[in-house]
C-alpha cells in the first residue's frame, strides 16, 4: 500500500516542477503574429503614456479589450521592454487559476483530487503552450476559474467579500475577451443550481448585486473604446468610418464572430473543438472523454455540476461558432481537470488507465526522438540536464510509489509530459525561433547600426517593431526620398524590392540575409531538416544611400 504522506509529497514534488516547466518558455522569444502584436501594442502605450488607447501599425487598434494591455504595460514599467516582461503576467494569472482549481477542487471534493487537478491541468499540452506563446488565454484561464470559486463561496450569505472578488474577477475576464467571458462563469454556477433544483439560490438576490458590481468594474473598458472610437466617428476602422467601439464590444467582437457577421470573420466547424481537444488535453484527454461519458452515465449520483455545466456549455458555444482556433478551449481546461482528476481516483479499471497512459507515454517518448532526428535543433546542456532528470524522476517512482498501481501510472505521465515540454521549450522552440526574421534583424540592427532609422518596406514585421530599440519608421516613396536625403537608411525588404529601388535611382547595398518562417504555423516541410530550405522565405536588410542623382 501506497501511504497517504508519500503521494502527498510527490504530488507537490511534482507540482513544483510542472511549475518550473511552465516557466521555461520564459525567456523564449514573442512569436508572432499575435503575441509580438500584443507585445508592441503595450510598448507603445507606455512609450507614450497613453493607457487608453490601442494602435498597431501606426493606426487605432479594435480587436481585443485592454485588461491584458494594462497588465503587461504595469510589468514594462518594473522590468522593462523585454520578453520575460511581457509573458511573466500572464504565467502568473495561469498559476493563480491551478491555485483556484486546486481551491474549488477541494471544497467539491478532496485535497487529493485538487492535487492532481493542478497537475493535470500544468501538464496539459496547449496551457504549456500557451505559456510561452503568451496570448489573452493565460489570463483568461485563471480569472474565469478564479470568478467560478468566489461565486461559488458567495452563496454562504447575502453580500461578502466573495461577491466582491467574484464580480472583480468576472470584470476582469470581460477586459480581457469579452462578454462571452460570462459563458462559462455563468454556466458553471446556474447549472449547478439548476441540475440541483435550487431555484431559490438561483433567484437570489446576492446575483443582482454581482451584476451591479460587474457592470461598475468594467466601466474603465467602456470609457477607453469611447473616448478613442465613440468620440470619434471620423476614424477609419475595419475599412469605415462611424464605428462605435462599445458596440463592438459588446456585439461585433463576440456575436459578430458566433454568427460570422462581425468584421473579422471566420469558416466553423463544429467538429473542431472535439479532436483539438485530443491534443490540446494530452496526455489527459481520452482520461477526459472517458470522465465525460461516465459522468453522463451516473449524473443522478454526481457531486457538483459546476464543472460540467461551465466547460460544456461553453464548448457547445465555441462548436457552434463559426470563428474557432485551438487555444480558445483553455479557459475550460480548469474545469476539465478537476473532472479527469475524480474519474481518474474513483475509477476501478486500473487495467484501462495503465494501458491508456502507457501508450501515450510511448507516443511521447517517440514524438521526442522523432523531432529530434527530424528536426535536428541544436542542443545545449542546460536541456539535457533538466530533461535527465525529468527521466531520472520517471525511473524513481516506482521506488516510492511502488509497482503497477494507478497512482505510480499517473505520475509518470506526468513526468513524461514533464520532459517533453522541457523539450520543447529548452531545445526545440529556441532553435525554431532562429527562422522568425524580424526579431533577428532586430537584434542585429541594435548591435551594429544603432540610432539608424528602419523602416520594413511595403510589409510588417511585429517583432521586428518590438525588439527594435528605435522606434520602427513608416515611409512612403515620398518619406523614403527625404529620409534618404538626411543619411543612410535601413529597409528589410523581400529580396524582388531591392532591384525596384535601384531602378528609381537608389544605391541599395545588402547587409545580411536573413530566412523567414512564422513559427506558430509549423509544417512538415519545415521541421524535416532536409526540406527545410524549400518552406523557408528570404528577407534582406538593405543599406539605402542616395543615388547618384542624389536621390
């Protein structure tokens, strides 16, 4: 028998370094598109002191709220304008979700289910991703389980701080993505009521007082798409003018996209969500269809249905949207893992768990040597020395968890995520992002030609304007001429643009080729070593002097 004391400790053992995993994408560079998007957009804010407008490529920016801005901009001003700044908030707004999943795991069941709830949750393939391609969804995730948790508290008594915390959070979650935030929020806590009958819970008047609160809290969004779009219908967004950020907040950017009428359209599948889920979930994931269908099955001897009712009400939604990506399903990863965690506990086909937890770890393991001998990154021994031990713990636990039984099975796949993750963002990720050209440029920009005014002609390169020291010129062939006129002026270019420039008279000379892959959209002709070459593009850093005509 395995003792209580011993899982405890390498539960938290663990956890601790599925905490450190998530942590190693740190220092990674901001992939674009979205992320160096996000990034430079709150650069630019505090450059200017302007904390309630958005721009991106030198126009008003309407698309996401600003909660994820602000907080981002608040760690620029401590730590500067660096990539650890910019994704340290939203690591710690994700750990402050496995704490609340942990919380509210507790209360609806036991420690020991909140325990592996975290590391499930730490180990699941697309949070792991997620922190290090920071988007709005690391935020998102911990303060929509955070809302759940406190609300779910509130219902001790008419008004209490829970209530407060509840709704600030909830807010907060609107900031960030929209209204639709209050889906899985919503959905959680009045499905529970409802599947439990507690109808005058679910009148109650602590939830009227919630609104309130939600709708005050969120007034510093509203003021900001006023004061920027409403104010000013003269503005050209999305192509025309009168557009009315609040509108689009609260309609365009959430029902637009649901019924693809909105701006920024997308093609749904309804199917999409359900075999993303089998890898964006893993290693847990047929653990979590299997946790799905028994829930179904003994509904009438359920415990709670707060999780059920958040994450699949919500994933009914995002289905039938017609604007669906991958790391939308995150939010509900919270409540996925606290329902895989008691199936997991409470299941008696221990034979089914090890079959199904070993072939994935085997699938891992493969996945590993596989990009490894396909990819070939270059390896550095801070990697393999964290990885040694990610495979020296897999090897160990057995020694305390003993031999064949569901909890050793369980933290091995946990070790094993551990070490592919560890993979992938200590080896395979820094080698990958060697192709994304702006950031590199920018780089070498700042080391060699300090002070140079740069310009990317006839495109954009969003990392390029973040690492940037100087800010990035926007020139047209009339500012191109007068800037030309003052002194040398840098352009990264596609390869075609510099022979057009020399035609109108320019001295044009290459400093450095550089290659072109946007990380974020892998494909198997970039990651075979061999083909690599063909997925690649070419972009060139030129040195624009004036011509002999003195243009």
């Amino acid at each position: 028998m395995i003792s209580d004391t011993n899982e405890r400790q390498v539960s938290l053992l663990i956890i601790g370094l599925l905490i450190f995993m998530n942590f190693t994408g740190l220092n990674i560079t901001i992939m674009e598109p979205d992320g160096a998007l996000y990034a430079g957009i709150a650069k630019y804010m505090v450059q200017h002191h302007d904390y309630w407008n958005l721009f991106a490529d030198g126009h008003d920016w309407l698309d996401k709220p600003h909660f994820p801005f602000w907080m981002m901009c608040l760690s620029y001003q401590v730590f500067g304008f660096t990539t650890a700044a910019y994704k340290l908030p939203a690591i710690l707004f994700l750990l402050a979700g496995a704490a609340y999943t942990y919380l509210f795991a507790r209360r609806l069941y036991d420690e020991q289910v909140a325990r592996w709830a975290v590391c499930i949750l730490l180990t699941a393939e697309h949070i792991v991703i997620s922190n290090n391609d920071v988007r709005a969804e690391p935020y998102l995730t911990g303060l929509i389980i955070g809302g759940v948790y406190h609300l779910y508290r509130s219902q001790r008594s008419t008004f209490n701080y829970d209530v407060l915390l509840g709704a600030l959070l909830t807010a907060c979650a609107i900031m960030t993505k929209g209204i639709f935030a209050l889906v899985p929020i919503s959905g959680a806590i009045a499905g529970h009521l409802v599947f439990t009958k507690q109808w005058k819970q679910l009148l109650h008047f602590r939830w009227l007082i919630a609104a309130i609160l939600i709708a005050a809290f969120i007034t510093p969004e509203l003021y900001a798409l006023y004061q920027q779009f409403d104010l000013h219908p003269e503005k050209v967004v999305f192509g025309k003018t009168g557009v009315s950020g609040i509108r689009f907040f609260f309609w365009d950017s959430q029902f637009g996209r649901f019924a693809n009428t909105g701006p920024i359209k997308g093609a749904g599948d309804p199917t999409f969500f359900f075999h993303t889920a089998l890898w964006a979930f893993l290693p847990w994931s047929v653990m979590l269809y299997a946790a799905v269908v028994v829930f179904f099955k003994n509904r009438r001897q359920a415990l709670e249905y707060y999780c059920i009712s958040g994450a699949l009400l919500t994933f009914a939604l995002f289905s039938l949207s017609r604007f669906q990506l991958p790391h939308y399903l995150n939010i509900v990863f919270p409540f996925f893992a606290i329902l895989t965690a008691q199936y997991v506990l409470g299941m008696k086909a221990v034979k089914f768990f090890r079959i199904t937890q070993y072939t994935i770890m085997i699938i891992i393991a493969v996945a590993i040597l596989g990009l490894g001998v396909l990819y070939q990154p270059i390896l550095n021994y801070y990697a393999l020395f964290c990885m040694l031990l990610g495979l020296l713990l897999f090897l160990l636990l057995p020694r305390w968890l003993g031999n064949g039984t569901l909890v050793l099975v369980f933290f091995r796949t946990c070790a094993a995520s551990l070490v592919l993750n560890i993979f992938l963002n200590l080896v395979l990720y820094p080698d990958m992002i060697r192709y994304q050209s702006g950031s590199t440029i920018a780089r070498h920009v700042n080391r060699y030609f300090p002070g140079v005014p740069v310009d990317f002609w006839k495109g954009q390169s969003y990392s390029l304007e973040f690492y940037l020291h100087t800010p990035l010129q926007r020139y047209d062939s009339a500012g191109l001429r007068q800037a030309v006129a003052g002194g040398p002026v840098l352009l990264v270019m596609n390869p075609s643009e510099a022979d057009t420039l020399q035609r109108q008279g320019y001295n044009c000379q290459l400093v450095r080729e550089f290659v072109q892959f946007y990380v974020t959209k892998l494909d198997l002709e970039f990651v075979n070593n061999k083909t690599r070459g063909r997925a690649v593009g070419r972009r060139w850093l030129v040195l624009v002097m004036p011509g002999r005509d003195g243009r």
